[in-house]
C-alpha cells in the first residue's frame, strides 16, 4: 500500500496506512477502562488514539459484557464520504485514576477500540504526536471575555 493511502477496516472506520500511521503520524495506543457506572466494574482495553474520531469505539461484545448498550443511532461520515449508522452507548471511562461520563460508538466486534476527540476533552488531555503520550491540554472559559464585551463584569 503506498504512504498515505486509505485503507478501510472492516469495522467501516477509515484510516490511513499502517505505514503512514506509524512512520508519519504518530499513532498509538492507551490503555483506558470502560464501565457502565463510576463505580465499575471496568474492564480495561488498549485504544488507538485517535483525535481524528469524533467519539470513542468499543467493540460491542465489550460493552454488552458491562450491561452497555447503544441509547441512539447517529450517522458518521467517514473519511471516503459514505455516511454509516453506528449505535451510540453512554459509558464510563477511567484513565490516569479519574473517571468521566464519555459517548462511545457502538463497533463491530471486529472493530479496534478508539479513543476519540469527545472523551480526550472530557479529560483536558491533548496528543503528543512526538513523544506519543496524552498531554494535558490549556482550558478555556470565554464566558468573561463574552461579559466584558457586553459591559458585565
């Protein structure tokens, strides 16, 4: 496969080559835990970090082994155009001994697990491509600058 072609998984997600990931973009993987409450039981999983993804993918096998289950259907583009339904599950994830309410696609069981762009700003975390490693992120709060616009302190 040539540097930077598309390679569509089976899972109906799209990626670019395994090369390109590795040697161009950085990818990796961060293990996370999935539970259906704060309180677990989780089940930890390796996840491709993917910023690229809109929410989190666990393969549905997982989820339904939490008692998690799809709530919604919602339509992905992917990266060739086509549009697909995908169920939709609220879950927990546990990473770095914090735990947040996070959305997770609902994927094949063929599918690899991603940890997507919804659930990494749930943590305040960032990519660093380079060193390959969850960073924390600079949070914004524009509702001052917003007031002090319209006269409010």
């Amino acid at each position: 496969m040539a540097l930077g072609s598309l390679a569509l998984l089976t899972s109906g997600i799209v990626t670019l080559s395994r090369c390109y990931n590795e040697c161009v973009m950085g990818l990796f993987k961060q293990t996370i835990e999935i539970g259906a409450s704060p309180t677990g039981p989780f089940r930890s999983i390796e996840a491709v970090v993917d910023t690229g993804a809109s929410y989190t993918q666990v393969p549905r096998s997982i989820l339904e082994g939490l008692g998690i289950k799809a709530t919604e259907q919602a339509e992905f583009t992917l990266a060739d155009g086509r549009s697909v339904a995908r169920g939709l599950a609220e879950a927990y994830v546990r990473l770095d001994g914090k735990i947040r309410a996070t959305l997770c696609i609902v994927g094949d069981d063929r599918a690899e697990a991603l940890l997507g762009a919804y659930t990494l700003e749930g943590f305040g975390l960032t990519v660093d491509p380079v060193n390959k490693r969850l960073v924390p992120t600079k949070l914004f709060l524009l509702t001052y600058v917003l007031s002090m616009r319209r006269g409010r302190r």
